[in-house]
C-alpha cells in the first residue's frame, strides 16, 4: 500500500492567496526554523485540492491530515474526507 491516493501538483501564483489566520499560526508552529524567504516562497504556492474540489494555498494542504509529502512539485495526498 503506498499511503496515498492522489498526486496534486503544486502550482507557483503570481500573488499569495489568503491564509486564514488559525491556519498561519499553525504553519508557524510545523515548519519551525524555516527562512522567510522560503517561507514567501511557498505563501505564493497552491494546489488544486481533491478533497474539497478547489484551489487552496499550499500552507493549507500542508497542514491538512490528509498531507504525506511533498516530492518534486507534486504532494501526495490520503484523499480522506474532512470533518
């Protein structure tokens, strides 16, 4: 079993999306000692969800219980439906 169902890729925007506020405290807390500019970087990112059938910032994904990795641009994910 591979631990994931579907492969998103990731897609770089012109301008970030909106992260809502709980979310940025929590992306805060998982990525710890990573440089604002890398930090910039990934704000200016999204995929196209396949749980919930739209595009959501990548910082979204990332701290979603579905996210199992990210590897090359594409992030595998469960495709568990969300509470």
């Amino acid at each position: 079993m591979q631990g994931f169902k579907y492969e998103v890729v990731v897609e770089k925007l012109d301008k970030a999306l909106p992260l809502p506020r709980e979310l940025s405290e929590q992306v805060k807390d998982a990525l710890g000692n990573v440089s604002r500019k890398m930090l910039s970087e990934m704000r200016k990112e999204a995929v196209q969800c396949p749980v919930l059938g739209r595009q959501v910032p990548f910082l979204q994904c990332y701290t979603c219980k579905n996210f199992v990795r990210r590897v090359r641009g594409v992030v595998h994910c469960r495709g568990d439906p969300l509470s």
